[in-house]
C-alpha cells in the first residue's frame, strides 16, 4: 500500500531520489484571486475546465476549499474538498459497526489533479496527503469518520494504493463538471496511523517540508 504519510522529498521509486521540481520545492495554499489559472492542464478536459471556469468561483464563495500546489508562479496541482456526510450504512461494516445509525460527517475529495508535466514527482500524494491532515484536523473540530474521494474510474487505482475502498455513497455525490464518479472511502483511524501524531494541526499556507 502506498504510504500518504511519507514526507515529501522522498522521492517515488524504491529509495529513488526527488526528482526536479518535486515536492520539498512546492507550496500548498488556498487559491487566491490573483493566481492565473488559465494554462493548467492535467490532461482530463472535465478537471481542467472546472479549474479555469468554476475554481474560483469557488473558492470565494467558501463553496469548498481549493487547494493549489505552486512551484514559483505555476500552478502545478489542485484539490477541492469539502465536509460531507455518508449513512453508516454505506460505509465497509468493520466501520461501521461501532458507529451510530445517522448520517455521518466526512471531508470529502471532490476533485485532485496535477500539470501534465509534473504529474509522477509526488505532487498529487503532496495534496491527497495535505486533504487527510484537514479531516483529522475537521475530526477534532467537528467531528469526521474519513475522507471520501469522487474518483474517476481511471483514477481508482491511485486511490486504492493509499488505502481507500469503494462504497455506495448516494447523498452529496458531487457530479456536474466531471460526470459520473465512483466514492471511494478510507477511515480516519486509517488517516491517523499514515500520518503519525499531531497530525491534524496543520496550518495554512502548508509548506511542503
Ligand atoms: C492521478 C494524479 C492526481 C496523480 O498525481 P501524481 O502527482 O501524478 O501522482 P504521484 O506522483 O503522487 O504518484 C505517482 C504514483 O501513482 C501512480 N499513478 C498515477 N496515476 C495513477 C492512476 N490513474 N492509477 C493508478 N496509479 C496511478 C504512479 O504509477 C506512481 O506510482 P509509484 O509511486 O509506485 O511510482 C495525476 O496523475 C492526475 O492529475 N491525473 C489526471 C487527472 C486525474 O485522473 N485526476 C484524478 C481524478 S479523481
């Protein structure tokens, strides 16, 4: 299982260095008005439309928070999350068994999507990790059993080499701009373990360190 946890600058292969412009070089923030959004792409038209047309929209109105991965002025990455809720009984029963029978707070990962050029360096493990430090931290606010992601079929693999299974999600499925999507969950008990202590008090800017 790939590890969310593993700090950044550690590289992708088997004890392989950080290549160019990889992580420890990047800083996570919320999107900000002035940021030029204009020549993203991650190659998926539906994420790259909704970055250049809806992100900031968005992300001003506090609809959810648009998280960017900037490496001097480019935008290399993003991820959309927003507090959700699932019924215990979509969830895996392991988890569910201990849980009550109403619906349940969890931080949900509606988008995730790295440039084109600098997908491969640990980018999208950068912000996949930053959204699971925000549901432990949405968790000790608030209450949060885990993080679902509305994942594209094609993205599935990448989600379940961190851990996260598929479940039934059908209220707040978030569709419209990347169609059909299919929810993957993984526990905030899980979250914790990858992440080590103090995990949820993260502060934002987040630099990648
Ligand atoms: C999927 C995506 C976010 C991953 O980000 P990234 O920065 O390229 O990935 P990372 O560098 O963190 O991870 C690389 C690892 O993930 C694997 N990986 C990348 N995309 C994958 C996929 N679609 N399915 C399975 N594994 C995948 C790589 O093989 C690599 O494995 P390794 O660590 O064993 O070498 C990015 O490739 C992307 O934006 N793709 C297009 C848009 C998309 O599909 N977004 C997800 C929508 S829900």
């Amino acid at each position: 299982m790939r590890d969310p946890g593993r700090e950044a600058g550690g590289g992708h292969g088997p004890g392989g260095p950080e290549k160019p412009g990889g992580p420890s070089a990047v800083v996570l923030r919320r999107l900000e008005a002035h940021d030029d959004r204009s020549g993203f792409s991650c190659g998926q038209p539906d994420l790259d439309r909704y970055f250049h047309r809806f992100a900031g929209q968005h992300a001003r109105r506090r609809v959810s928070r648009v998280c960017v991965a900037v490496l001097g002025r480019e935008i290399i990455g993003y991820s959309v999350s927003a507090p959700g809720q699932v019924e215990a009984t979509e969830l895996p029963a392991q988890v569910a068994r201990r849980l009550p029978k109403y619906p349940l707070p969890v931080l949900r990962l509606a988008r995730l999507a790295v440039a084109l050029a600098h997908q491969g360096h640990g980018i999208g493990r950068l912000l996949l990790r930053n959204v699971l430090r925000e549901a432990v931290a949405l968790r000790d606010r608030h209450g949060c059993v885990g993080v679902v992601v509305d994942a594209k079929s094609e993205a599935v693999g990448y989600y379940a080499a961190f851990g996260f299974r598929r479940v039934e999600v059908v209220a707040g499925q978030i569709q419209g701009e990347t169609g059909a999507t299919i929810q993957l969950f993984l526990p905030i008990k899980t979250i914790e373990r990858a992440l080590g202590p103090g995990a949820g008090g993260c502060a934002s800017p987040l630099k990648a360190t």
